[in-house]
RNA sequence: GGCGCAUUCGUCUAGCGGCCUAGGACGUGGCCCUCUCAAGGCCAAGAUCACGGGUUCGAAUCCCGUAUGCGCUACCA
C-alpha cells in the first residue's frame, strides 16, 4: 500500500495573501484532490511583531471563497493539532532543547550588537555574511536573551531531490548556524516548520521557489532530529507586468480585492491553475472539478509567470456568461445594493434587476461593472444628464435630429405594446420612410432615452425601461435640442 | 559580492531527439454578423525556441559556457 498523500498550506497571518500565495494552496489543494489525499492548514503565527489582526480569517474566507476545503486545520480540527504554532510553542522548546542536550544544537549567547558588528565587518572585507560559530564550542547554557542554534557542517554539500525542478546541491560551508529557537521562545519558521510537517505527516512540501535556499537548512534539521524527510517541490513564483514579484504597487494583489471588484471564484480557480501548471496543449476553461482531476505535479512548469490581467478579464466573462439569468442577478443585487445611486430606491427591485440583466449579461467583464453608473445607472435612475453633443446624428445635424425626433414621438406614444418586437416594427420601416439609415433614427433615440452612446439593444432596453420613461426621455431630448437651436 | 533557480510569440503556455518551415489561448489588426456596444465566426501579424559552443545522422528538446532576469544571503516567513 501507497503511503497516502498528506500536503498543506502553512500561511502566516502577517497579511492578506496574495495571489502568489493563494495559488500555492491551490496547488497543493489540487494534488490532494488530484490523488484522494489529504489538505492540511496550518497557521504559521511565530512572528508576533509581524502578526496583522484579521489576516487569519481572511485567509481562512479566501480559501473558502474558492472552494478549497480543508481536512484538517482551524476549524475543522484533526488528529495533529493544534494547527496554530503560536499553541505549539512548548513542542518546539523542548525538541530544541533536545536538540542541544544531543549536541547537535547549542546556546548562543550573543548580542544583536555583536551580530550587527560582525556583519558589517564581513561585508567591510567582501566576505560572506553569516554567523561566525562564535558561541557553537563554548558549552553555553540557557540565558535570558538566549538562541539555540543549530550545527551547520561546515564541509560537504546537501542535496535535494525537487520534484519540479530535478536534483539542487548546496554547498554547505556557505550555510551558517541558523537560529531555531529565537529568544522570545518562539521558534523560527525553519524549526517550527520541520517540526510540524514530521508531526503532522507531511508527505510533499509545496512550496514557493524562495524556499529553495533553505531547504537544504532544512534537510539537515530532519537529520539531526532523525526525521525522514518530504518530498519537495517548489512552485514557480507569479510576477508584476513589470517583471518584478507581485506587490501592491502592481495594483490588486490579495485575493480579498480581486473578490471585491467582481471576479468570479471559479475564474480565479481556473486562471491561477493555468499560471505555472497546464492540462495540455489546448484546454483553458475547466471546472474546478476537471481540474482537481486532472492535476498533476508533473505538468507544473518551473518558470515565473506574469500574471496578466486582461487574460483574467476575458476568463471572468467566460465564466459570467455562463451563468444562469437567476444566479447573475443573484451574484449582481448586493454589488447594485452597494453601488448604485443613493437617489435610486432601496431595497432594489430584483425583478426589475432580473428584466434589466438579461440586456447586459454579455456585456461583462467583471460583476463591478455591472454596478458602475455609466453603465447601468440610465436603467434605475428617474432622471438623466448626458453631454448634448451626444445627441444628434452626424449628417441630420441638431435640427435634422430634432425633426426626426418630433416626428417619432408620436409614433411611439400612440404604440399600445412597447415591447421590442413591435418598436422595432415600428421604427425600422419609419426610418426608411424618412428615408434615413437605420443607425440615424436609432442612435439619437438611444441616447435620448439612456444617455449613453454605447448600449444593450435599443429595442430591448426600450421595452425594460417602459414606455412613460422613454417617452419622457424624448421629449426631454427634444427640449435640449431646442435649446441648442 | 556569494549561492541557487529560470530563460519558447507582448503575456499565459504546448513541446520531454525526428510528427516543429514551433501548436493553442489572451491581447492586437482586419473581415463577417449588426441599431451602438458587446458576444460569436473567420483571417492575419507576432518566437531565427536568450546567445555561443558541443553531443548526435538529426536538438526548442541532451551537455558545457556566457548573458539576462528572479530568489536567498535576519532572533521574517
């Protein structure tokens, strides 16, 4: 029997993840998925300056936003916990202190100062910087202000097997006497880490491509400690346009936000599976379901990937587009709720809403626009105001525009059934009538009655407003137009 | 600086020695559809596979070097 697969995602709650950190729980959710294994979370609080109030249930909502269930962690419980290191800390100590009574560890005792000096005098004669062992042989106990330090070999190399990316071998004279236990008691997140995946049987770390370098500090920890190491494979890391790691200054960046400008989760899903891992040469739009199926950690691709925002974009209308009438209006009634003008009157007619989506449902990018006044304001709002420049048609001219208007308002008010089929019996034949285009009657009256040029069809959009509103969108149209005459 | 990882169209990628005069997708341009905007359909441009050496009958695919990018080099993760 194959032992089973057991992963996990180890966050540490210094802010709202990102999308680089999310997609490595993804991932890491997917192989579990993909081979009936198991998807750990660990809270990975150690650094108590650094600890962000909040982030904790975000990153929990994050994962749940998307579907990514855990087995075992906050909430849920398991057979391992606690899953917050902070719980943990006694475990640590005295596996730290263990490691000291084996000598494979040991007290060091010296000062930030110290350690500050010693690694502006490396850098002063071009060496490379690191701890200089000065404490590693003087037998030192336990002190307050006290670190335990591990015994790095200071010969031979360490190699690693990474599943991603084949063998990597680390020299390891370069690698100083890391710190495992810091002196607040907390450990370090080499120690705290090693630890935990032992503990909790961890089988395949996954993990982002900055953790390469000290894996093989963390291959040496398993042997001290006498624990077999996991499997290994690091994940590429997802960069700005720019080329340069992901951060705030590339715009969006944490899950939170891209929920928050309408951006569906299984768009997410889908997009971020597709950064660094593919199905095949062809396949892009896959249920969470076929990708969880069909995931494998071979096909993860070892090169950073630039997240692109338009390929996002075109992905989340997709996936708006193949929403139901009755799921999009549910999706899109908090964000109108939120966003439309105050003038609008609360609560939201949802079965107007659900007359209006219909007109825009192709139209979408994002849920947000939907909700953005330019676009869909005209449709709830009593009044509009739009520039009358836009009005009148190009070749007509303002009084030409203005005929033509004056000459289909009655047409239109003594129309029984405003619905689009019969406007547009109506007004198609009366623009050839007037020996005008199509466009020349359609667009100045699809500006009047929504003040915008670029619109759901006209007839369409008509019928949804009404006939009183139309109506009187015209005359209004007309009345601007007189003015500028 | 040292160490490590990476390098195929602008971007995401397919490719694991011959199927590649390099395929798909986003974006871009054009055409069709059309009352505008979308959506959809079709077509096009776009990569001498970073560069230079090998290995091989044959290399985008294997090896070496160079360049470039990124990461790490904390009592942060």
């Amino acid at each position: 029997m194959t032992e089973e697969v057991r992963v996990r995602y180890a966050p540490s709650p210094t802010g709202f993840p990102h999308v680089g950190n999310i997609r490595t729980a993804l991932f890491n959710w997917l192989f579990a998925r993909s081979c009936g294994g198991k998807f750990i979370v660990r809270i990975e609080d150690t650094d108590v300056a650094r600890t962000v109030p909040g982030a904790v249930e975000n990153i929990l909502d994050s994962l749940k936003w998307l579907g990514i269930d855990w087995d075992e962690g906050p909430e849920v419980g398991g057979d391992y916990g606690p899953y917050f290191q902070s719980q943990r800390l006694d475990i640590y100590q005295a596996i730290a202190k263990d490691l000291v009574a084996k000598g494979y560890a040991y007290y060091c005792h010296c000062s930030s100062e110290r350690l500050a000096e010693m690694r502006a005098a490396q850098e002063a004669a071009h060496l490379p910087p690191g701890y200089d062992r000065h404490c590693r042989d003087l037998g030192l106990g336990d002190a307050p202000g006290a670190v335990i330090r591990l015994k790095v070999p200071d010969s031979g190399t360490t190699t690693f097997h990474d599943l991603i990316r084949g063998d990597i071998t680390f020299e390891n004279r370069l690698l100083d006497d890391m710190v495992l236990l810091k002196s607040d008691g907390y450990p370090t997140y080499h120690l705290a880490n090693v630890i935990d995946d032992h503990l909790m049987h961890i089988t395949h770390v996954m993990r982002a491509e900055e953790w390469i370098s000290s894996t093989p500090r963390h291959i040496m920890l398993y042997n001290a400690l006498g624990f077999e190491p996991p499997k290994f494979a690091h994940m590429p890391m997802i960069l700005g346009p720019d080329h340069s790691k992901l951060s705030k200054r590339h715009g969006s960046v944490s899950l939170t936000e891209y929920r928050e400008q309408g951006y569906l989760p299984e768009t997410m899903i889908n997009f971020l599976s597709l950064l660094g891992w593919s199905y095949d040469d062809k396949t892009e739009i896959m249920t969470s379901e076929e990708i969880q199926q069909r995931f494998s950690i071979e096909r993860i691709n070892p090169t950073s990937a630039v997240f692109d925002k338009n390929k996002l974009d075109w992905m989340n209308g997709v996936y708006i587009r193949q929403l139901s009438e009755d799921e999009l209006v549910d999706k899109v009634m908090p964000v109108l709720e939120k966003n439309l003008p105050e003038s609008v009157k609360r609560p939201i007619d949802r079965d107007y809403v659900r007359k209006v989506m219909p007109l825009m449902h192709e139209r979408l990018k994002t849920l947000q626009e939907s909700a953005l006044p330019e676009t869909t304001w005209f449709f709830f709002t009593d009044d509009i105001s739009y520039d009358a420049k836009l009005l009148p048609d190009k070749k007509l001219g303002p009084e030409g525009t203005l005929d033509m208007l004056k000459t289909v308002l009655p047409k239109l008010e003594a129309l029984e059934d405003f619905t689009a089929e019969p406007l547009e019996a109506l007004l198609r034949p009366l623009a050839a009538e007037l020996g005008l285009k199509a466009g020349q009657v359609f667009a100045p009256i699809r500006t009047a009655v929504s003040g915008l040029t670029a619109t759901p069809p006209l007839f369409g959009m008509m019928e949804v407003l009404g006939k009183d509103k139309c109506i009187r969108r015209i005359r209004e149209a007309i009345k601007i137009l007189e003015n500028e005459l």
